[in-house]
C-alpha cells in the first residue's frame, strides 16, 4: 500500500514545480496555480455538460498533455483522479495504477521535460523505478512518451514546422525540437502506436512551444503553437484547453486562418486572456500577453471571456465572431460601432505597405554626403532615427511615391504592457522628394498642409485607439490601420472635433484617454 504522503507534493512548500526556471521564452513552464485554474474551468464546464457529474470522479475519462514540460497538468489531473475515484476504486494502489495506467497520458517535449514529468507523476523519472508510484506499467517511460525525431526536411525547412535545415539538421545527442505531435500527417495513428493502441481522448490540455527559431526566415521566429492546436482537434476531444500568446486574437504572421476558425467557429466556450503575461508567468514578458481558453466540440454560441489587467478580472459572454480580430473590452467595441456606422474609407487607401521602396532596414548603401542625383532617404537604426541619401535610380519600387510629401510611421513601437500607452511610434514629416527604409510605412499626401494636418490626426489619442484595437504586438502594418478613417486634410485635428464627430460619450472618451496616453510632437526623443 502506497502511503497517503506520496500524493501530497503539492502541499509541500513550496512546490517544486513553482521554483524551477524557465528554459526559454518558447518553452514556458506552467505555474501550478495557473494549470489548476484551467483544470477547475473544466470541471465547471463537464458539470454543466453532464447533468452535474463530477469529471474527477469518472474513471472512463482520458486526458492527454501533446507538449509535456513539468508534468503540471498531469500531476494535477492525476492527484484529482486519485481523490475523485476514493469511493469508486478503494484501493489506493489499485486506484493509482489505473489513473496512470489508462487515463493520464503525455508527450513530452524534450528529453529533460520527459524526466520532468515523470518525476512530477510517478515520483520518479523510471516509471518502473523503485520510488515510482505506478506499478504494472509496461516501460520505464510509462505513459509519459518521448524519443528524438528528425525533421522532415523539404528543402531548406522542415515541412511540418518550418524549421531551418541549417540551425536543426543536429548531429545524436542534440535536441531536434521536432515535436512528435505535429511532425505527422495522422496523429491518431502516431498516437495508436505511442500508447499501444487506438486513443480516444477526452480531454487534451496542455502549455504548447509558442515559436520556432528562424521559422520565418533568417533571424526571424514563426509561431507554432496553433499547429498543436489543429492538431489537437483533429482528435476530435470532447475538450481542448491550452494557453498560448494572446497575439493570435488580432495578428500573427501566418495565422489569418486559424483565428478565423477559433473566433467563427462558435466552439469556444471561455477564454481567460492576460494583456500582460507577467500576471501568469512572473518573470516572462510574451508580447501582446498570453490567455488559455476551453473548446467544446458541443458548443455552440457566445464564449464567457474574462479579461485581467492588474490584478482585475472583467467579465463578459462575448460574440468572437462579430470582427476578423477579438476585441479585449466591450466598450471599444462600442465605440467601434460608432465610426464603423459611417461606413467611410479606411487610412489605409493612403497607407503604403510594408518595404515600401523596397529598402530593408539594414540597407547598407545609405550615404551621409548628397551626392549628384540623390534623394533623403529615412531610416532607423540601432533604435535611432536618421536622414541619409541615396539615388533615385537606385529606387525600383514605387517609383511614382518618391515625389511626394509624407507622413512617416515607425513599422513598430513596444513601450511595454502598461497602459495607458503610447500604442504607435511618433510620425516625421517627410518633404518631396523622399523614400524611406522599411522601418517605416507612410501616409502619401498632396501638400505639406495636408502632410501636417495628417500629422496631427494620427497623433490624437483617438486615431492610436483605434489602431489599438487591432495592434496586439509591437508590429503595426498596413491592416493593423483598417478601422481608422479617412479625414479632410483641412485643420489641425483635435480629439475634442473627433469626439465630437463620432458621438463619443464622455464616458468613452474617458476609456479612451485610459487606454491611450498623449503624443507630444514637439518631444525631441524618437519614440
């Protein structure tokens, strides 16, 4: 008989799953507290699903961790089992065994987080181990799978993730980071042969890898946490719950698709969403903050969201698919019906794109000196702005924008999570003739009246909200300014003459003013 004691670790203090660091941005441990608010979020929903029935007390219920770290979900889920089933099974070792036998299973990540998260479930990194808890499990792995994969290479990327030949093509010995869950084309069959025969899951839970280094290209990262959710869903669960960057609600490069399918497809039953991800992981700043949520493939209809900011929590059930983007506050999204309901053309019919000239940040060619020829160009380097030249004939993209005034705006601006927030980089005007580097996007205008009025129209705290409300991480391009309308390029704007325009009530405007701080364009830094 295995003593009471052996479940009590997360009664110690601490918990040894509080105090272990991180082993990268990409691959952030879940604190306890935070997997057991997702888990008490299940339990709400299976009761509520189940006529009142208790998931902890079902000894049917298969639950699944695709991405395994430190075998949070697993212990927590295993130690609610081990409660829930007292009365059903008696026997606590006969009670263990079939918990971890046939209803707790993991993937992990890693070499060094399959140790983890056995230790964090059988007590002991061999599942057949002397100090492990389970007996009668078939290796020493147990349920708690991993083994180094390749990538599948097509070309110079992987063809499942992305990832570089160059920086993963590893000799033995070396992490891969392939993740066997969304490294293939059939995952119940990978599943079938990683557990010995067909799953069916019930519940899939768990804290996926967010990026994939130079995913993107070069130096970049691509984001590969909504592949394990595809993934995870292709299993057809009655459940699904992970958490993930929150920049998915309203950006991404590469993820039009699937936050089209998450916010329209009405299976979302709550969705618990951090602006700033220190509130769940102290010590991780994530851009654009981190949320969890709970799919139901049963659901169908509004989610309850619960936004947190400071320690406060606000509450509201929520049509996700309303917009092409989530909303965080129900307030913006009043106040977006306003400008909306004038049904007028958006900025961006005299926005650029992104490169607009077809100069990369890092052009090397810029001169200090004019020389015969020569057109300023704009660019911003090691975090500061500067003026150079370069020649026109150099210019093979947008030729006909050269001649003419414009407004420049930085591609991006952090400024951190605290609010209220600058939200955009300060505009430069910039004389015809000109270019500018991609570190900018600009608004082209006829004059250099229009170029100020323009100026003063993106400085106002209502053009910055509503850019807000489409800009999640510190990257602003063409279509994080489609809400925004066009103005007359006749006065100087003023929030007062926009509020006024748009009906805004003093108390939107008061949100407004608490979300986005003034601009002072007569400041001398380069923020």
């Amino acid at each position: 008989m295995i003593p009471q004691a052996s479940f009590a670790l997360k009664g110690r203090n601490p918990d040894v799953l509080t105090c272990i660091a991180n082993l990268s941005n990409d691959e952030v441990f879940t604190p306890p507290e935070l997997a057991n608010r997702m888990l008490d979020t299940l339990t709400d929903a299976w009761a509520a699903d189940n006529g009142g029935a208790d998931i902890w007390a079902d000894s049917t219920v298969k639950f699944l961790d695709p991405c395994t770290k430190s075998g949070v979900f697993l212990r927590e889920i295993t130690a609610r089992l081990t409660n829930g089933l007292a009365e059903k099974i008696p026997d606590l070792q006969e009670r263990v065994n079939h918990i971890v036998g046939t209803q707790v299973f993991g993937i992990a990540i890693t070499h060094l987080t399959s140790l983890l998260a056995r230790r964090s479930v059988y007590c002991s990194k061999h599942a057949q181990g002397k100090h492990s808890i389970a007996k009668g499990l078939a290796s020493d792995s147990g349920n708690i799978w991993f083994e180094r994969l390749e990538h599948t290479w097509s070309g110079t990327k992987c063809r499942y993730c992305g990832a570089p030949k160059v920086i993963f093509d590893r000799a033995a010995g070396f992490e891969t980071h392939a993740y066997p869950f969304i490294h293939t084309d059939d995952v119940k069959a990978r599943l079938a042969d990683l557990f010995g025969g067909v799953m069916q899951f019930d519940v899939v839970i768990g804290n996926p890898p967010y990026q994939m280094t130079g995913a993107a290209g070069g130096s970049s990262d691509a984001s590969i946490y909504h592949l394990f959710v595809e993934q995870a869903q292709s299993l057809d669960p009655r459940y699904l719950s992970m958490i993930i960057p929150s920049r998915w609600l309203a950006g991404g490069r590469g993820l039009d698709e699937f936050r089209a399918s998450m916010l329209g497809g009405g299976q979302l039953m709550t969705l618990a969403d951090f602006p700033a991800s220190r509130e769940v992981f102290p010590g991780v700043e994530i851009k654009g903050g981190v949320c969890y949520f709970l799919w139901s493939k049963d659901h169908s209809g509004t989610c309850d969201v619960t936004i947190t900011r400071g320690g406060k929590e606000s509450h509201a059930a929520r049509d996700l698919g309303e917009f092409d983007v989530f909303i965080r506050d129900p307030l913006s999204v009043a106040i977006l019906h306003k400008v909306l309901s004038k049904d007028e053309t958006s900025i961006t019919s005299i926005l650029s794109r992104d490169t607009p000239f077809g100069i990369a940040s890092n052009y090397s060619a810029i001169q200090e000196i004019k020389g015969h020829g020569d057109i300023p160009v704009y660019f911003i380097q090691k975090m500061k702005r500067g003026v150079g030249y370069v020649s026109r004939s150099a210019i093979e993209k947008n030729t006909d924008l050269i001649d003419t005034w414009k407004v420049l705006v930085p591609e991006a601006y952090n400024g951190g999570d605290a609010v209220p927030h600058q939200i955009l980089g300060k505009p430069q005007l910039a004389p015809s003739p000109s270019v500018c580097t991609q570190s900018f996007l600009f608004l082209r205008l006829d004059s250099e009246l229009a170029a100020q009025s323009a100026q003063s129209y993106y400085s106002t705290r209502f053009f910055r909200f509503l850019v807000s409300l489409r800009k999640i991480t510190q990257h602003a391009l063409h279509s994080t300014y489609t809400w925004v309308p066009l103005q007359a390029w006749d006065r100087i704007w003023t929030d007062g003459e926009l509020y006024m325009k748009y009906g805004i009530t003093s108390e939107e405007q008061t949100h407004i003013e608490s979300e986005v701080r003034p601009m002072k364009l007569d400041d001398s830094d380069d923020e």
